[in-house]
C-alpha cells in the first residue's frame, strides 16, 4: 500500500505540473482554504499553489503573507479563555481536546499541511530565513517565528537526523555545499577543499535530515593532531606535514558551520560535537584530547564598547583575551562571546589562548588574530554543563584563570559599559 500511495502521489504531482493548471485566487485565500480542504489529494494540490505562489511572488508579497499568517491566524484569546474556564470546571477529554485546539495558532496547522508536499519542508525552511528577515523591522512577527521555530525543533529532533562523514569522495554537490556553507575559514578553491578532506589526518562530519538528503544542516571540520595546535595557519597551512593516523592523539575542531539559517535557533552543535567525538573514538582508540581551534568573534566588538585599547604586546593582549572570555559579560551575566557560550553549555572548559593564531583579515577583524582552544574533556562534560547552565559560571583551566587575573589589571580604570 506504501508503495502505491508513493505512486499515486508521484503521477498526482506530475500530473499537476505537466497540466500547468494555476490556481489565480491570492495566497492568503488559499491559506484559507487550505485549512478548510478535507481530502488530502485537493489538499496536496493548495498547499503545492501555495508554495509555488509564495516562491514567485515579490519581497512585499512575501510581507504581506505572514502579516496574514500573523494577523489572521493567531490565537483566539476570546474563545482560548471560554475553553480553559470550561476546563477549570470540567476536566474532561472532550474539554481538555478543546483547550488543546484553542491554544495552538492556526499558522502551525497551516505548516503542517504545507509540508505534506514533496520537498516542502525545504521550502518552508527558506520561508523562515524570509521572516527573520522581515521581523528586523517588524518585531511584531516574532509570534510567528515562534510557531515555525516550535514545529523545526520537533521536525528537526535529534531522532531524525543522520551523521554522514564527507570526504573527497563524497557527491560534488556536497562538496560544492560544503564549500558555499563553511562560515568560519572560507574555503578558497578546490585543492583548498582537498587539503581539508583528503590527508588521512583530517575528517569532515555533516549531520543531514531525510527530507533534505543533499542538504547539510551543519558541519564540523577535524585535524588529527599530535598535540593541542595554537593556530590555525599551522592547520590549514599548503605545506604542512601529513600526521600517520597511527600517531594522532588529539582530535581538534576547528569549524563548525550552520548551513540553514532558516533554521536559527534549532540547536545541532552539541549533538553533532558528542556524536562525533563517539565516532572517533570507536574508529582510533588512542585519540586522548578533543579540543577545538575557535575564534572570539566579538573580542574586537567588546573591547570597543568598553572603551578599551587593544595591547600592542602580545603577552598584555593575550591577558586581556584571557579576561574577555572569563569576565566578558552580558547583562544577563551570560558571556558576551557567542561561541564561548555555545562551546561552555555543551560541557567544554576554556583551555588556553593563542595570540597571533588567526593572521586571515576576518580574524584580525574581529578576533585581534587570537583564538582560543575549548577542551572537551569526556569524564567531566556533563559536570561543566549543570555548573554552567545552572550557575553560569565558566570553567577554565588555571592557565586561563591566570592569564584572566593579569587582564584585570588592564581593565581596572576603564569604563564598562552595559550591554545587553
């Protein structure tokens, strides 16, 4: 029966693109009359007029169908109170289906009967990358992006997804994705592809979901060391020495891209960091160390916003790098580094500070050239997680605690500024 119905659908869907048959009526009515559709053949037929409509349509149109979503296809408060005073009264299944239908925005239902469609769930990714856009200026949006972020955590749920190492080997449009995606060290030709996933001491891990096979959704590249590296030269560098496998002992990450920005705010890092780390463990038992290679992308941000000089020395910047990551803090005393706080909620500690280890333009940007290693130490990952979420503290080695305390010094008659 599964194989028939994939039949039927595909002679539907080819059917209806070879008929060239539009449906003219204005995408909010074809919202409206999604939701109305009972059968699933008439309903596949909208949903795919939506799509198509939202696809072609301009920047203004595209505002003007999630100012609908937002405006029309919103709670009802009115009949939301009506149901839980019911509830209150009658805790019954027939009340308790009634509440549950009342509390969830018709935009959610909307999706989901969107993506029934072949290839839809990447579309509705591109939709969300669309919102984010739009809720720049109007904020008000948000209730929306809340309704496609609550349904992406549940679609993209860690069950889901599949690891899949990429290598030289792997598909060219996979390589090319991988090639267009990597955010943190660009990816400049093919041979600089190469040299990224062809030596036996480096691995590249993707984490791909099956409704988009081609599509990565994140990526981290991996140097097999022997010892921890301080710059990410000597990694990347044309001419460096290849390590035999058999005498690795450090597995160093040293990027992780997200390749979705529609999918903002679905967390894939720690998952993706733990998975691996199991993965080379298995394959090559003598790895010890896993750290990461990992910029301070906002280093140069706040030491502006506080007014501060960056040292000509490298031994007085590397202090006060020391001292940004420990005590650089939002108001909501979160540290102000967004991979600190990324790499210190899945568990890691900060290790050490390197001056001097990213000379690319990017890195002397917004990075002063330093670049910090996180160590994921496997005995005590889930220790540092509960000490950092629950109690926001920052677990660090004594290097850093005391590179951390010189940096004091530096900031002591500074002004601090507030930053939210």
């Amino acid at each position: 029966m599964s194989l028939l119905a994939d039949l039927l659908s595909t002679l539907f869907d080819r059917r209806y693109v070879f008929m060239g048959k539009r449906d003219e009526r204005p995408l909010t009515e074809l919202c409206n009359a999604l939701m109305s559709s009972q059968g699933d053949v008439s309903g596949a037929a909208i949903a795919h007029e939506i799509l198509d409509g939202y696809a072609t349509t301009d920047t203004e149109g595209k505002r003007a169908f999630f100012e609908h979503l937002n405006r029309e296809m919103d709670i009802d408060p009115e009949k939301l109170e009506s149901v839980v005073s019911s509830y209150k009264t009658e805790r019954t299944e027939a009340n308790y289906r009634k509440l549950v239908e009342a509390a969830e925005p018709k935009r959610q239902e909307l999706a989901r009967r969107l993506n029934q469609v072949p290839g839809a769930t990447h579309q509705l990714v591109h939709m969300r990358k669309d919102l984010l856009g739009f809720m720049k200026e109007q904020p008000n949006l948000a209730r929306t992006d809340l309704d496609f972020q609550h349904l992406f955590n549940s679609w993209f749920n860690r069950g889901f997804l599949v690891l899949r190492p990429i290598s030289w080997d792997s598909p060219a449009q996979i390589l090319e994705k991988i090639i267009a995606y990597e955010a943190v060290h660009a990816i400049d030709s093919w041979d600089d592809l190469r040299r990224r996933l062809q030596p036996e001491d480096r691995r590249c891990f993707a984490f791909f979901h099956p409704s988009l096979p081609d599509e990565p959704l994140i990526f981290v590249e991996v140097a097999l060391t022997k010892g921890v590296p301080s710059s990410i030269q000597g990694v990347l560098a044309e001419e460096r020495d290849i390590v035999p496998v058999d005498e690795v002992d450090t597995a160093v990450f040293y990027s992780i891209s997200n390749c979705q920005s529609g999918l903002a705010g679905v967390s894939f890092g720690n998952s993706l960091i733990k998975q691996v780390v199991q993965d080379l463990s298995r394959e090559l038992s003598q790895l010890k160390t896993f750290v990461t290679l990992s910029p301070l992308p906002t280093f140069c941000k706040w030491a502006k916003e506080q007014e501060i000089e960056l040292p000509e020395t490298d031994a007085a910047l590397k202090e006060l790098a020391a001292y940004y990551l420990l005590e650089g803090k939002r108001k909501n005393d979160m540290p102000f580094d967004p991979v600190a706080r990324f790499h210190l909620y899945n568990g890691a500690l900060v290790h050490d500070v390197h001056v001097g280890a990213d000379t690319s333009e990017n890195g002397k940007k917004q990075s002063a050239g330093v670049m910090v290693n996180y160590l994921y130490d496997l005995q005590k990952i889930s220790q540092n997680h509960e000490v950092f979420a629950n109690k926001k503290e920052i677990v660090a080695s004594k290097r850093v605690q005391t590179l951390a305390k010189a940096g004091v010094v530096q900031t002591a008659s500074q002004p601090k500024s507030d930053v939210a």
